[in-house]
C-alpha cells in the first residue's frame, strides 16, 4: 500500500518490481498481483477508450444466383484472384471479366501474398472503372460478381466504387460453384500459359503474362 500510494498509476507489476527492487525478497509478480486484490489496490492510469472500428466486412447476397445472360458489355462483371507459378515466383493474377465476351477488362499482377495485396486489387479496381468510363458505361448499371474475400468485403474497396452504378453479388463461403465463369477461365488461363506460353521456365513471368493477357483480349474482341 505504502508503495502504491506514492505512484497510483502503477500497477502491481510495477510495484513488485519496486518492492523486490528496495528490499531484495524474492516473490513473484502473481504473488503481488494477489495482494493487491486483497488490499484493492488498482492502478489509476487512464486507459484509452475503446473505438468501435465500425463495420469491417461488408457482405452482399448472390444477386446472379446461376443465371450468366447478358445482353451488352458491362452487364455483369466476375473478379478473382489467381495463382500463376514460374520456377523464379509465384504471382497472384487479379483481374476482371466481362461475362458478355469474356474479355479481360482489368488486370493486376504481384509475388503472391495469398490473393491478399490491396494495393494490386486496387489497381485492378480501378483498371475496371476507368474502362468503365471511358467506354460509356459509367452510369449504366453493373453488376460486380467476386467471392467474399477480405479485399472484397472490406469498405476501402466498397467506397471506391460507389459513384459507379455498380450493384455488388457474393459468391458463398467455400462455393466456387456460384462463380463459374471465373473458375474455368482461371484453369483455361493457367493451361494456356503452361502449355502454350511455357510461363514456368521463362525468367520474365511478367513480360508474358502482358503478352498473354493482349492475346486474350484481341480472342475476345474477334468472339464480339
């Protein structure tokens, strides 16, 4: 108590530390800890208030729930990240994909990091909405189809979007089966790029992933 009353912001860690400090005995933390429950000793410091971080996930139903039609570009759009492995790296491919040609709208690519790296989402993101605007289509109605990723459900991402008229739809947990445009084109993405690319043994993965990608999009302009 003695020691507690000069310092009343201390703490009983503090005050064993004191105590074993000035006299030598030898007890431990716990010990103090115990004593001081019984004396009601608590340490006045002011700690800091707790801040409600506010909403960390946003969550969307799926809107397109099986049906793919569409009947103009940028009617529904699909985003995924995929694993491209090289024998120097691995690299995490996101990118977004119009469902009316399957054309690659937007594409980011980065060493992986889980398909977790903001900022290539971001950029991927924004590849889309500038495409978006620039073809006319910023004020028609879209529909943004991606899983419920940390990216995906997080507000940065939402708020970057919101003046687009996009309406967002979420596949559920662990069903890859309610996005399966995106799913066959990563493994069609991935078989190109092994067999026909032969990205594994290549020493510039990026260089070819552009060369790929321009190659995808001129198949899709010719299918529209």
């Amino acid at each position: 108590m003695e020691y507690w009353k000069r310092h009343k912001t201390n703490g009983y860690r503090n005050i064993a530390k004191q105590i074993r400090h000035k006299t030598g005995w030898i007890f431990s933390n716990w010990l103090c800890h115990k004593v001081c429950k019984q004396l009601h000793i608590r340490s006045r410091a002011r700690l800091p208030k707790y801040a409600h971080p506010g909403e960390e996930n946003i969550l969307f139903p799926n809107l397109i729930d099986g049906d793919w039609t569409t009947t103009r570009p940028f009617e529904k759009i699909v985003t995924d990240t995929t694993l491209i492995k090289n024998k120097h790296q691995k690299l995490d491919l996101t990118y977004y994909l119009d469902v009316f040609n399957l054309e690659m709208i937007s594409w980011d690519a980065v060493p992986t990091r889980g398909g977790n790296d903001t900022a290539s989402h971001m950029r991927a993101l924004k590849g889309f909405l500038n495409e978006k605007t620039k073809r006319g289509y910023k004020g028609v109605e879209t529909i943004l189809h991606s899983d419920q990723g940390p990216v995906y459900t997080s507000s940065a991402f939402f708020n970057a979007h919101n003046n687009y008229s996009i309406k967002r739809s979420m596949s559920r947990v662990g069903t890859p089966t309610d996005n399966p445009v995106i799913e066959a084109i990563n493994g069609w993405i991935k078989d190109d790029l092994r067999i026909d690319f032969g990205i594994w043994r290549l020493d510039d993965p990026i260089k070819t992933l552009e060369e790929y990608i321009w190659y995808f999009t001129m198949s899709a302009w010719l299918i529209d």
